[in-house]
C-alpha cells in the first residue's frame, strides 16, 4: 500500500477511535449499586486504580475501533494490522500488570472488587485474543475475539460503574464498545 493510502486509513482509525470513545463516555452517566462493601472502602480502592482503570478505558476504547474496523473491513484495513497487533499486545501486557495491582488492592469481601478483577482478566484475555488475531488474521478468530471482548467489555462496565457508584467518585471508566 502506498505511503498516502496508509495515511489515510490510520486517521480513518484514528477518527473512528475518537467516536467510539465519545460514544462510550456519553453512556458513562447511568449507574447500579452493587454489592460491594461502599463507603471509604470503595473510595480507597478506587483512589488506588483511578488512573490505571482510566488508562485501561481509553485503551481498549481505542485498540477497539480499529479492530472492528479491520475485522469487518479486512482489505480495507490490511496494512493496520501490525499495529493492532502492536497495540494488543500493549494493552494485554498493562492489563497482566494492573491485574496484580488489582489483586493486591481489591478486598476479598467486596464481590464488586474481586468482579472487577475478574473482568479485567477477562479484558487481558480478550486483548491477547486480538493480538494472536492480528498476526494470522481468519474470520473464525475474529469472531472468537468479538464474543470474548464483547462480553468481557460488559462486565468491566457493569463492575467498575458500581464501584464508583458505591464510592461516590464521579464519572466511571467505562469502556465504548460499538459493533
């Protein structure tokens, strides 16, 4: 592919990540009070992962708009896959270390804690699932990735909606999935 079209196809992905992330922010007003402990223990937990959990967000929102895009668009989008391959890997790799941090601060008698960490392994497993997809691209491991991030996307939202929510700590980091 030729210098210019590969320009254009990555601020083609660069201009669809910017919509995918609005799209996800706009849905981050509504909230469910889950069964975690609340209170201060929320709100220390939440203190201690704001700023990874925000990162995991805006990454996955991002590693997102150009997977779909590539998935349903493979001719198209060819010459981004090394990148998505590149930036799966990434965020696979964040995510394996901010699931000890999560460990190490999610009490074990707070469900809404010890879901989130469930669902952000279920983000890390996904994210190694589009890194292995961008490498050897096939319609059956796209499909497998989309179901896996799918779901996992779900449960990171519902979870981490619940926490902030318990912990009174304004807007959550969820994550923009449009399919």
């Amino acid at each position: 592919m030729n210098p210019e079209k590969a320009s254009t196809s990555l601020r083609m992905l660069w201009w669809a990540a910017a919509a995918v992330t609005a799209l996800g922010l706009t849905g981050c007003s509504s909230s469910v009070i889950g069964a975690s402990g609340g209170g201060s223990d929320d709100a220390g937990f939440v203190a201690k992962i704001r700023q990874d959990a925000r990162a995991t967000s805006g990454d996955t929102t991002g590693l997102l708009a150009g997977a779909i895009l590539a998935a349903e668009h493979p001719a198209k989008y060819f010459s981004a896959l090394p990148s998505i391959h590149h930036d799966a890997q990434s965020l696979h790799d964040h995510l394996f270390d901010f699931r000890d941090q999560l460990l190490g601060t999610a009490s074990p008698s707070h469900s809404d804690q010890m879901d989130l960490v469930n669902a952000e392994n279920d983000l890390k497993n996904a994210a190694g699932s589009i890194a292995t997809w961008a490498a050897a691209p096939t319609s059956d491991n796209a499909t497998t990735w989309l179901g896996q991030m799918q779901i996992a996307v779900s449960e990171w939202n519902r979870d981490v909606r619940r926490i902030w929510r318990a912990a009174a700590a304004g807007t959550p980091p969820t994550i923009g999935f449009a399919r």
